[in-house]
C-alpha cells in the first residue's frame, strides 16, 4: 500500500504552479509575449558569461575521473573554502570550508538545516510574510511551523507578536530577508531587536534558539544598499544561501549552509547535515556544478534590471492608489488588493491577461505578489494593461 | 538544542570510508601507487567523450536561461522521454515520460522509491549480503529494514528464509542485482521465483507488495550476458538506476526511478515522489547533467576493464585456496577470510598494504569485500602481494 500522507498532498497544488500553467496554456492561445505572466520567481537574465566559461574549461581540462569521481560526503574541500573566503572577504566573517555544506539549492540547505536544529514536534517560527514552501520544509522534517502575524504597516518584523510566540517550544527562527513575496529589506534595528529578543529568551530557556537565515536574495538590494549579513548580529545562525538569483543559475541547484564559527555546535553541524543528506539519499550537489561555483561565487548575472523592472511597477501601483510598501530588494512587490478577496482580484485581473498569485498563502491575506523577472520592455508593455484593468474593475479606487 | 539523534550517528564511522581515509594516508607516506586499495566502490575508467563533448555543446549553444533554468518538478519532459525510450528500446518496456523521476543517483532514487510505497513502521525487506547504506535510506523513512541471512552457498537468494521473513507487515522488498558486495547477478530463475513468492503473498495479504530493484550495476555484467530486466518479472516494481557507474559519472549525481506502467498507482507514484522531494528541498538533478545524461543513456564508459580485474583476482583467489562465488557482475568479489574473524583478516592484510573491507556490515560476516575498480597493472601488482599475505599469514591454508 503506497504512502497515503504523499497521496494527498497530491491534491494541495500549488497556486503559483496553477496560475503558472494557466499562463503558459494561454500563452499558447495569444501568445507568450501577450500574457503578462508574474506568477513565477524564475530569473529572467542570462547567467554571467563566467559560469559558462569556468564549466566549458573545467570539462576541456580536468581528467573526467577528478572533475566527476565521488565527492566526500560533506563536499569538495576547495570548493568549501573558496565559499567560506568569498564570506569572509565580503562580510568579516570567520569560517573555514568546515563550516560550509553545499547543498541543492537554500530548499535543500533550509532543509538540512532545520533537521540539524530541531526534533521532530520541535516548533520553527516564521515571520508573516514567508515563502509557503517553508510548510513542506519543516513539516517533513516532523518539526511544526509557528506563524508570527505580518506588520502589515512596513513588512519589518510584528515584534509583540513575536514575543508572544517565542515559547520554549520554539527550537529554531527562520527569517528570509530580502524577503519573498513582500520585497521588504530587514533593517539593522531589525536584526538588532530580533538578536536581542533572541537571545533574551534562550537565557530565559536555558537553551539557545537558533536563527536559521534564508538568503537567496541577498545580493539583489536596491537604492545602492548592501543587505546586512544577518550572521553577524545573531551568534547561532545557519545561513541558507542559493546561487539561484544571483548566478541565474536555478535548475543547477547549488546554494549552501553556512555555520556561523561562534554557532553552539558550531563543529558537529555541517558533519550532521552530512548524515541528514545519507537518510535522504542526496549526498552531494553536482561535482561539476560545485566546482563551477566555487570559481565564480564573486560573480553575478547583470541584476540591474529588477530595480529597473521595481521602479515602474511601484510608480504604477502608487498611481493607481494601492497600498503598497516599496521593496528593498528581490523581484518581488506585494501590493494589497482593491478588493477584500484578492483570488477575486486575481481572477479579475486575469481577463486582461495579467497574472498576479494571491499572497493568502504567504501569510498575507488580502495582497497579491507580483513576480517582476520579466525583461523591461514586457514590464512597460503591462503598464498600460494594469491601468486598464484597475479602472475598469475599481472605478471607485483611489487612482 | 541539536538533534540528538542526528548528533549520536556521527559516531558510527562507515569502516569503508575509514579503511579508504587509511589508504589515502598510507599513500602519503609510501606513495598511493605502493597501496593496493580494495576498499572504495569509485569508477576507475573516465566518462565516455560523448558525454564530455555533449555537457560542453549543450553550454556553447542552448541559452543560459533555458539550459539553467528551473526544471518543472518532475524533472525536465524531454529528459524523461529519451529514458523512458530507452528502456523501451532495450528492454521491450512500456514506459512514458511520466514513469521516470530523475533522482540524485540510485541513492536518492531508493530513497524516494522506499517513501513512495511504505507509512513508517512498515518493514523493508533486503536481502543479505546488501549495501549497508540501505540502513539509513530505510530508517530515514521511517520504515524498518528485516535482514533476510544469504544463502553461502551462492549468494542468490535463500528462499525458504525469505517466505518465513516475508510477514504482512513487510511494504517493499529491495533487491541489488548486480549485487553489491558479492558480485552476484540473479539469474532469470531467481527472479521468477521472487515474483512468484510476491504474487502469492500479495494475494495473501490482500495488497501489493511493491518490489525496490537496485540497479546501478546493470551494465556491468560478465561473460558476454546480461541482466535480466527485473521489472518485466514482477509488475509492482520500480527500478532504481543511477549512472555513476555506466558513465562513470558518481559525484554529478543523475539517476532515476522508472515506475513499471503496470504497477499499482503507476500515475501516482511519480507526482508522489515529486512530493517527498519538495520536504527534503530537495526538487531535482542539475538541469545541465540531466540534459547531458539524456542525450548519452545509452552510452557507456569503457566497461570491460571490470571484467579483466575480476578474472585475474578471481583466479588468484581460487589458487590460494579460498571459497569464493565468481561475480556475474559489477566491481566488487567477496572471498570468505582465511579465519572466522573477518576484521582480524583484514588488519593482517593492511600490514601488506593490502586494503580490504570486512564484509559483516554487509550481511555475510566472516567474508571481505574487494572492489577492483583499479587500472588492471595495479590489480597485476597486487596479486604477488596478495599471494605473500596469504602464504605467510596463512601457511596451512589450502594453496
């Protein structure tokens, strides 16, 4: 008899997926380029020519028995400490390769992580607004999910709510700045008050809880700012990092752990993800992907154009009288809905050809998420599409 | 706090990689070319070119945003047909895209394949000797792993033990043919007669018993033979394959999971595994090695290599006295040890520098595992130490 828990998921689709599908079925019918899809957070600039250049070198040149031979079960060791000077050079950080585990992506390195932390009926706390993925994450872990409820004045974190829910029960935090679906950057004074807060209530337990840091989007900061690396304001942080956005490289799945070195257990961790990854039966990233990586970690895809792309979508969205925070990083803008439904403002917009994913199941009932990986000129083409759809369906709205 | 659980495997050291780092040590001090290293299952020829010039075509010409781009969830569509019609094309199979799930190697297939098809506190059946990784890939899960004892006689499978082991609580049967440590290839009679004892207990009990095959062996197979497809003996079956071996390609980590179109849920078990892999954020392979793999799956690295070692080491043994079953397959033979304490034979023999690993955690506990994937003048080099260890370790032994 086959796994009936698996078996029902099966019926829990993913709305971005859905909304996804529909765009891509419709695409068929009108055409790509005229279906303003901004369901899905797939990048949408070309990885940096180093990656492809580094890899083209690493298959000309490497024997193939080095370059795709077995790696040892916690990484290749070059790659680890190219990784870990790459975070030491840009953030004054203090990591050996020993405290880096490559993993398939922050999916993958949040998993590991949160398996490393907690036990199974362990709680992880989560800050609306937070990426639904978190569920699958920690519930296959046998770790239950906590949501703290957004401040939906600024997206920073509810910080009375959060105490509230920082019980003893709580073994680890799991924070995503910049942040998915809202855009929002957490400031220092948010980090500082988080740290404190945390480390207010592990003396209080007699335990430390840890932060578990989701940073895939760490390298795309708007105005000229440089996001805060969160490792530096909380000792017992994992950081969770994916090349994803910032190589454009998704379907490579490559990103890692990083143990902060005055993490408690800070040496066992990255040995216990090892384990954590042999039940899993994933041992390893690619071999080559690993190696590409480690050559080209500095490096990023041309990343400008998501400001760009933040920029005309939030001068719309002010001018058509949405509330709306303006995002400090990501390609994500989570404006509120005209309507109290957003799936019905959702589906409204969808006449028009505009697909927006209701932000109910990212803890942010009433908003929407406005995926903008898009090139520019689609971006400008749907401005005037969004104009049309707001005045037509909201006559009464704020524009 | 950390998972203790987590925390307490890391003292249970695998003696393989223990008896490897002891050669790697030992080569600093004698030269590597001075050890004769038995204990790691790694390929010793390299990848075919075709793989090789097909990873650096599909970086020269696809786009970067395709070729790196998210892969759907169940891996990429063209990908899963080209493997599916392979196995068509060889062995008369009817599968489609849709039975195939790509995995990170056979590790992350079984894995999957054993999530799929069991609820915790089932019980998976192996059959002895088995690759000691089955533990954590089972207990992972949450199922418990029952150890049917081998047949010495020649390492097929015990059958009377297996109908007395086979209780209604056991889910999963998983067999490794080419067997892994013993060399082992079932024969089509072996095959024919688990089927038959599947089918009778699965009407016995009122469900299917799903049967996990472990294949990534399949093409290496002796004296001009080859492996029975297992899948086309028994209907509820998935076929567990990894490429480390047939391509020679370990540490890029591609494999899949082909479900049998006639097996109980054979539409469900894909999309579930796409599930399981969403909690251990795990989602796909490299989307490069996929399509890479895909345009090659019928290639094969230069395997006879395997077959020459095995003969000359097969011979050796013999010579010496030892009882010892021919391999049908793979790299790997499994000699019983000249006395009844296998570790004490294998220490004796690193005092020649020879490397050997005692079979216990194997299942077959007073016999050694040799795998020979080495360049054969090093298996030539080796057989005149072999011969001095045993004659003077050994001198009333029967050579």
């Amino acid at each position: 008899m086959i796994n009936q828990e698996y078996l029902n998921m099966l019926s829990n689709k993913n709305i971005i997926r859905i909304l996804s599908e529909y765009a891509t079925g419709r695409g068929k019918e009108i055409g790509y380029e005229n279906v303003f899809d901004f369901s899905l957070g797939n990048p949408s600039v070309p990885a940096p020519q180093s990656f492809t250049d580094t890899s083209i070198r690493l298959l000309q040149t490497k024997s193939p028995m080095t370059l795709h031979g077995y790696s040892p079960t916690l990484g290749i060791p070059e790659v680890k400490e190219k990784v870990a000077a790459s975070l030491n050079r840009r953030f004054d950080m203090k990591y050996t390769g020993n405290h880096i585990f490559p993993t398939s992506g922050a999916a993958g390195a949040i998993a590991h992580a949160i398996r490393a932390v907690t036990k199974p009926g362990d709680e992880v706390l989560v800050f609306a607004p937070y990426f639904p993925e978190y569920n699958p994450y920690i519930n296959g872990s046998g770790a239950k999910i906590k949501v703290v409820p957004a401040d939906f004045e600024n997206f920073q974190i509810n910080f009375d709510a959060a105490e509230e829910a920082l019980t003893e029960n709580v073994a680890a935090v799991l924070i995503n700045s910049p942040n998915n679906p809202s855009g929002i950057l957490y400031g220092e004074d948010t980090l500082e008050k988080l740290a404190a807060l945390l480390t207010k209530k592990s003396e209080q337990f007699g335990h430390n809880v840890f932060l578990i840091s989701d940073e895939p989007y760490r390298e795309i900061v708007f105005d000229g700012k440089e996001a805060p690396y969160v490792a530096k304001y909380y000792p017992h942080t994992l950081t969770c990092y994916s090349f994803s956005k910032s190589l454009s490289v998704p379907g490579e799945r490559i990103g890692y752990v990083a143990v902060n070195p005055v993490c408690e257990h800070a040496e066992e961790l990255v040995p216990m993800m090892g384990q954590i990854s042999r039940g899993i039966g994933h041992n390893c990233p690619s071999s080559l992907i690993m190696l590409a990586m480690a050559e080209t970690c500095d490096d990023t895809a041309d990343l400008s154009v998501y400001e760009t792309n933040m920029n005309l979508l939030y001068d719309t969205f002010k001018e058509l009288g949405f509330t709306v925070v303006r995002p400090g990083g990501t390609f994500y803008i989570m404006p509120k809905a005209l309507e109290e439904d957003s799936v019905e403002f959702c589906k409204k917009a969808l006449k028009y050809d505009i697909v927006f994913v209701p932000a109910d199941n990212f803890g942010a009932p009433g908003y929407f998420r406005v995926a903008y990986c898009l090139d520019t000129d689609k971006v400008r083409r749907s401005l005037p599409r969004i104009r049309e759809f707001v005045r037509k369906e909201y006559p009464n709205a704020g524009h």
